[in-house]
C-alpha cells in the first residue's frame, strides 16, 4: 500500500531525536520512502491521504518479552510470589494448555497490543505454531520462541529447530516472523541442556530468549548448586556467546553488567510484573551507563496484568528515579529509545523503530487533542508520561493499515472477544 501521512508531528527517533512540528511521511509499500517538513507538495495520486491533524506519528513499540496467550490467565493466581505463583498456579495450569488454547489467547493479546501501540511482540509460549497463524492473519511482527523447561529439554529443543524450519519455509514474509530458542531459565535447566541449546543455537544462527536473573530464589538456587550467579553460569554454558535477550536481569553484579556489555546481551526490563511479583528492581541506568542494549517487555498478563507498552514506559522511568532517588533517570526520550529502537536491535530487525527514509513503516499515530495530552511543551513526555494506551487510533504495520481511526480493517474484533470470554467461561 502506499500512504501520506501529512499536517503531522513526527517523533522520529532518529540518531539527532528530530521532532517535527508540522511534516508529511510519504510510505511505499512496506518502507518509508520520505519524511519531510511543512506540507507535502508531490504526486498523491494513487496514495491513500490520511490526515494527521492533532494527531502525533511515532515509530511502533516493540515487546520484547511476553508469554501473549497467558490473557487467558489473566488475573489467575494473584497475590503470590513468583516460585508459588508458577509452581501452585501457573504450571498446573498450562499443562492442560492445547493448541485451541493458544490460538485463542493470542488473538486476544495481539488484539491488546495492537490497540496500544504495540507493533512487535517477542513471545516465549507453547504451540508457536498457533501464534505463527495469527500474527500473519493480524498483520504484526513477531519473534516466536519455544519454550525449553526441564526434563523434557531434548524433545523440546527438537521443536524449536523445527519451528524455525517451518517458519522459513512457510512464513509469508521473512522479515515479519523470526523465531529464538527460548530456555526458560538457568534454574530450570541442566546444564548439559543449556550447553546443547548454545551449540544448536550458534549452529542454526538462532537467537536466544531466556529468563535470567528474574528473583533471589534464582541466585540463591545457582549459587548454591554451581558457586557462579547466572550471569556467570550462563557464560559458562556457551549461552552467551549467541545473540541473546535476557529477560528481567534483576539482581545483577557489577561483573554480570560488565559480561552482559561484552556479550552484547539486550536486557529485556520487565519493570510491571518485576514490581507486583516483588522481585526486585533492574539496576537499567547502570546497565545504558555501562552500554548494555536494555530493550522494555510487558512480560505476561498474568504477572502484569495487561500488554500496554505505554503504561510499561512511563513505570519503567518513574521505577529508575525512585531506585535511584535522581529524578535525571530515564526521561521521555530514553523511554522511547527503549521501547522503539533499541527493542528492533534486540530482536534483529534491520531498519526498524525509526521514522526514516528507508525504514520499515511500522508507525502508531496518537490523538493529541485530548486533555491529557494538552499543552504539548515535551512530546516525548507526553507520550511517556501522560499518555495511556488509549490516544492510538491508527497502526500501520509494515506499510499495511491494521487499525484505523480506532477500528480495526482486517480483525473482527468483536467476534474475537465474544469468543474469549466463552472460551474462558469453562476454563479455570
């Protein structure tokens, strides 16, 4: 499709952060051919005109770790720390999981993260196959990730090599899904499984999506087994020789920052779910001081309670001020740099999470003409700080409309949310 956006403000995100006042974006099939000021003055003839009035264009948000069929536990097993919450709750529970399960519970999530600006999601989940099916159907990029826990590991691991064949194969667009190997984490894992994960991984050029760090259970746990945190055991497994998003990385030393810079880890912060599971605070500033890649992620609706990347921005920023009592931690613009480009260099899309010639079109556009976000000093702040989720009115995922003026083109939303709450009348 091609498309003009004009009479619009920009964030751009670009290398100098250029906020325009007043410009146009020209869009040619599924990449941005022109970004400009003032009114646009060339051809329209077959475009699509959507008028930006009131309106801001920033590039798409991009989740990078969730678990996006966990809607349908959503609110399930509250109020219990982590270890009770996954072994009394969450793990019985998805055992029972199948594949209707999961197709089920991701229409709902992408539905949610697209009406909040989300426009990449990277998910760690069972049945990829399933989220694969949906992602296309919807129209949004995502990164797939098999999960790898316990005994089970060699089985799985086979899986995962699996999905990726099949996604290479029969993906409509290479450049919309990607898939990782995703171990679950270092305490649920051997270490002869961890070492064979790095080795396929490195094989078959796949990235690796794992939880590290996430408790001082955790820490406490590998300590005592192998005298390393599991920053170090995970050096030692080869884990981190491949490109790696780690999620959490809560309780972190000063060595495991230095490893993660050198490795060229991207953390993936989880500040929601880290603050209502009590597991602590990610040392982030630290970490962007030290030249860590720190992305941001919602994690699952069951430790959150929902999938809206605003709503992660702005705790993500006000969570790093408190730590750090310095009210200079994390502004707006680090925010978006977070949750835009820095989640794409994580998840390995090229020209993505900007608004430049040449660059994915992959755009939210926000209604600026509500109270909230009046008077519009900082729009960076704005969009961070005052914003909810709900200001999006429009998506554009790979040149392709998604959403527009609040509705959605392609997805029967209705249809998909009467079938959710069916489906999870009979569930618990």
């Amino acid at each position: 499709m091609n498309i003009i956006i004009k009479d619009v403000s920009i964030v751009t995100m670009n290398e100098n952060n250029d906020i325009i006042k007043n410009g146009y974006i020209v869009i040619n099939q599924e990449k941005i051919k022109e970004v400009g000021y003032g009114e646009y003055n060339g051809d329209c003839k077959d475009y699509k005109i959507i008028n930006g009035k009131n309106s801001c264009v920033m590039p798409g948000l991009v989740n990078c770790h969730t678990h996006a069929a966990m809607t349908l536990l959503r609110g399930y097993g509250e109020g219990l720390p982590l270890m009770k919450w996954l072994n009394e709750k969450i793990w019985p529970m998805e055992a029972k999981f199948r594949e209707e399960h999961i197709r089920v519970g991701a229409k709902l999530a992408i539905i949610e993260m697209i009406r909040t600006g989300t426009t990449t999601f990277n998910d760690m989940y069972f049945f990829q196959k399933e989220v694969l099916e949906v992602a296309q159907e919807f129209n949004i990029r995502a990164v797939l990730g098999t999960p790898i826990i316990g005994d089970a590991w060699e089985e799985q691991l086979k899986s995962a090599v699996q999905l990726n064949d099949f996604v290479k194969e029969y993906s409509k667009n290479e450049d919309m899904i990607k898939t990782m190997i995703a171990p679950h984490a270092p305490y649920t894992l051997s270490k002869e499984a961890l070492i064979r994960v790095a080795e396929i991984a490195k094989q078959q050029y796949i990235g690796v999506h794992i939880h590290i760090s996430e408790t001082q259970d955790e820490v406490d746990m590998i300590k005592s087994k192998y005298d390393l945190t599991p920053t170090e055991f995970l050096l030692s497994t080869g884990i981190l020789d491949n490109k790696v998003v780690g999620a959490h990385c809560v309780h972190m030393t000063d060595n495991d920052i230095d490893i993660l810079r050198d490795k060229e880890v991207s953390v993936a912060y989880n500040p929601q779910s880290n603050m209502k599971l009590a597991s602590g605070v990610a040392r982030i500033a630290e970490m962007l001081d030290n030249g860590v890649n720190v992305c941001l992620g919602t994690d699952g609706t069951s430790s959150n309670n929902n999938l809206n990347m605003f709503e992660e921005m702005e705790t993500g920023a006000l969570l790093q001020k408190l730590w750090y009592k310095d009210t200079t931690k994390l502004n707006g613009s680090d925010m978006l740099n977070i949750g835009t480009i820095n989640g794409a260099k994580a998840l390995g899309f090229q020209k993505l999470g900007r608004i430049e010639e040449g660059y994915k079109a992959d755009l939210v556009m926000i209604d600026m003409n509500r109270p909230n976000m009046i008077p519009r000093y900082d729009i960076d702040s704005n969009i961070v700080f005052a914003a909810s989720g709900n200001e999006v009115h429009t998506v554009i995922i790979n040149g392709e409309i998604v959403l527009y003026n609040g509705e959605f083109l392609n997805i029967d939303e209705e249809k998909v949310l009467y079938e959710s709450n069916k489906f999870c009348e009979n569930l618990i």
